[in-house]
C-alpha cells in the first residue's frame, strides 16, 4: 500500500463539538453534525494522517501528463484510472464508452513584424481553423469590448483583431471574474468575423502572468466565416495595445495548423463504494480525467480526481460502509465537449431519480473552503443548502464551512434537468486561474497537505450524505 505522510492537522473531538453546540433541528431531534460528529472525527483524522491522493496526482501527472480529449495521453490515463481503482478493492470498475472529439494543435506560432520583429507567446485556443500554410500577415486592431468593437466598425475588416480585456484581481467575495472576461476567449472569433477580421487574438483569461498564454475553448457558432484564433500573454496584449495607443501601427504573422478530425471512442471511468442497506441510491463524487493539451492537467482536473479516488479508499481502509452508494465518476472530455457528461447523464437515465447528490471537485486541488448546491427545485435546493451549512459546521477546523447556491459543476450540469441535487467542491481560488489552462498548470502547483484537506472533507461530506436516513434536499427520515 503506498501512502505518503503528512504532518497531522489536530481535529479533537472536543474542538469540533465546540463549532455548534445548539445545532439541533426544530423538530428537537439531533442534527445532522450532532448524529455525525464521531464519524466525521474519525475520517478527517485518517486522510489528514496520510493518503494516497499526491502519489497518485504524481503518476497521473508525471507518468502521463496532459490529456486532451481523444489523444493517446488521455486513452492512457482512462486505464490508469480502472486500473488504479481495482487496485485499490473498489467495487464495479468499469469504462462505459464515449464519443468525443478530436482537435489536434499542430505547430503553432505568432510574430510581431512591425514595428520590430520579434517573436510573441501565444496558444491557439481549442476548436480553431488553423490558417494557410504561409499563415496569415495582417494589422492588429486593438478593443476592450463590445462597445469598443461595435465603434471599430469597418475598421476591423482584414484586421487581425485583438479582445484586450483585462481579467480583474482576485477578489474573495466577488471571485476571479472568471464568467465574464471568458466571453470573448469563447466567442470573439465568431464577433470578429461578423466584421471582417482575417483573425482573432484574445487577452490570456488571467490576472497574473509570467508571459504565460492560456488557452481554453472557443466556438463559432452561426459564424458564415470561421477564423483562426489564438490566446496571447496578458504582457503581450498590453504592449500591443500601448503601440496602438500610441498610433504604432503592428504587424503579425499567424500560423496555426490546427485542425479537427473526426470523433474518437474514449470513456467515463466509474468506481463505487456499494451501500449496505440501500446500494440503488447513490451519491456521485468525481473531476475530469482529460485536460488541454499544455503542462500536466493538475489543478485542472488531475487533482479533482484524485481526490474522489481517494475518498472511497480512505472510507474502505476505515471499513464505514454507508448505507448508499457512494460512485465515483471520472468524466471525459470536458475541456472540449461535455461529451463524458452528456453521455453519463443518458447511459445512467433510469436511475437519476435514485442520485442522492452529485458532487463535482473542478477547482484545482487548493484548500477547501466548502460546497456550492444547486437543484433544479428551489424548495429542494433550500433545504439541501441549509443541510449543508448543518454538515459542514463539523469542519470549522479547517475553514470549509461556506456554502452557497449556483453553478456547482459544469459534468453536473446534464443532470439537473432530472432533480438532482448538484454540488461544487469549493477552494481557494485566489491561485486557481494564475495556472488554468497554460503550461503552468503543473505538479508543484499542488499542496500536499491541501490536496489532504480536500480529500478528508469530500470524503466525508459523501459518507453522511450517504448515510444519513432522510436524502438530502428532503426532510422525511425512513
């Protein structure tokens, strides 16, 4: 058995028991963090003690690294994973089949020709045309937004144009801003083309750079014309725009070989902890086994599976079989697709009813800060949140005890349509989008002892929720 050591963080139970005394429901009968603080204790004291989560984000990531849907990396990390999983005893390993696409980077590379030569750090973003073979040389243009766009006009017509849109500082109540400066990474080549444009650059979707593109997808939707498009540096972008601020006219040359083929077969990993009293009622815990094709994939999503992989392991060393299912499930092609959830969502239809909560950990493998919940009933939403403020008042210790409503899970998403009760395994953020999507996004950007926090709260969040008599998001026991 491999386990890596970690310093003990103290759990007592004398100290969690002074984090809610009064926590006893209207009704007078026990709470949820009463009924499942011992059994909290001992899982957080276990995974906090060592476990096997940083070995195994080191082999996924050091022995295959990225993993971009339907490429030989991500084929190879799909087995490792079942493999992995049987190894560890879990129950029911299996691949269920998945169609996913298949974009292919190829060389890639953009040149600044004028006002001096000199090379520029960039990364085609997922799902672009390449360009000819001689590339495309044009004069880059430079706007903030839509406004900016709209007031460019005829302007941007065989322009290259360039979404200058700065990415706002971390804030801890606001967030990254992430949902915002993201749309026009996503849709900035099918705005550009509206107008002309022979080729879209974007701003890197990031507050910190080391001149470090990110990459990530874009679509074109009803676009008549499909450009080229490509993410540069937030250092790069900004020189560019101070040139043009200047009245510098800029010149690039941009070549993309980037091409889509026709889908590939890959597959949702699953493994389970069975339920002894009721196995048909489930509770999904799970990340993304595939990730862009730059640096390892570890925050995003090597560490969320991991985690999940190791959850169940702590529970099954510890013998706490609860009385459901508790499933993980690795999804293919997120990045690129939601194919994996998709086709989970449909191969698993008949049974949705029977998902207790699904839980998605896609937030890279920093400290937990606790759990967003989502459901398509808002009467069961409200009571699944204020559930989860009772349940995770037990890791006070740790400083996982927020919960809020919203997006929990973009593999989650196929799911709410059928009443699921959706979660999003909640970190830190503040680091998170310095590494998404570059070559950044490597091994040493993970803790071990956060990785530990995280493995310890998700499994034990998914042992109560599993165990416990009455299904979260309602309030009637058996």
């Amino acid at each position: 058995m491999r386990i890596i050591a970690l310093p003990l963080i103290t759990c007592t139970l004398a100290a969690l028991a002074l984090a809610h005394t009064d926590d006893a429901t209207l009704e007078g009968s026990p709470s949820i963090a009463q009924r499942y603080r011992e059994s909290a204790e001992r899982i957080l004291q276990a995974a906090l003690a060592g476990n096997d989560a940083y070995v195994k984000l080191q082999e996924l990531c050091d022995g295959i690294g990225h993993r971009l849907s339907g490429s030989p990396q991500l084929d190879q990390a799909i087995q490792w994973a079942a493999d992995t999983l049987k190894a560890d005893g879990q129950e029911n390993v299996h691949i269920e089949e998945v169609m996913v696409p298949r974009w292919v980077r190829g060389a890639e590379s953009l040149v600044m020709i004028e006002p001096r030569e000199a090379p520029l750090a960039m990364l085609g973003l997922g799902g672009s045309v390449g360009t000819p073979p001689q590339g495309i040389t044009a004069e880059v243009v430079v706007v903030r937004d839509e406004e900016e766009f709209e007031a460019l006009g005829a302007g941007a017509r065989g322009k290259i144009v360039l979404f200058n849109n700065p990415m706002p500082p971390y804030d801890p109540e606001q967030g990254a801003g992430y949902g915002t400066t993201v749309r026009f990474r996503t849709n900035g080549a099918r705005i550009a083309s509206e107008q002309g444009a022979v080729a879209c650059l974007v701003r890197s979707v990031t507050a910190h750079s080391l001149r470090s593109p990110h990459t990530g997808a874009m679509r074109y939707g009803d676009a008549k014309v499909k450009i080229p498009a490509a993410a540069i540096s937030t250092e790069d972008a900004d020189m560019i725009a101070r040139l043009r601020a200047r009245g510098v006219p800029v010149i690039v040359t941009l070549k993309m070989q980037a091409r889509t083929l026709e889908p590939v077969q890959s597959g949702n990993v699953i493994a389970e902890l069975r339920g002894s009293t009721h196995p048909e009622e489930i509770v999904v815990i799970g990340g993304h086994i595939d990730s862009w094709d730059v640096g390892q994939g570890a925050n995003d999503d090597g560490a969320g599976c991991v985690m999940a992989m190791e959850a169940i392991n702590v529970l099954r060393r510890l013998n706490m079989i609860p009385r459901r299912t508790i499933r993980v499930v690795l999804w293919t092609n997120e990045e690129n697709g939601l194919a994996g959830a998709r086709q989970y969502a449909k191969d698993h239809a008949q049974e949705l009813a029977n998902h207790v909560a699904a839980i998605e950990a896609d937030s890279g493998g920093f400290r937990p800060i606790g759990y967003s919940v989502d459901c398509a009933d808002d009467e069961r939403l409200q009571i699944a949140a204020e559930q989860m403020r009772d349940l995770t008042s037990l890791f006070e210790s740790i400083g996982a005890t927020s919960v809020t409503t919203g997006h929990s899970g973009a593999d989650l998403g196929p799911m709410k349509e059928a009443g699921v009760v959706l979660m999003g395994h909640r970190m830190d953020g503040s680091k998170y989008f310095d590494y998404h999507h570059s070559h950044a996004d490597t091994l040493d950007k993970v803790d071990p002892e956060e990785l530990s926090q995280d493995v310890a709260v998700l499994a034990t969040v998914a042992y109560i929720l599993a165990d416990m008599p009455e299904r979260l998001g309602q309030g009637a026991t058996r």
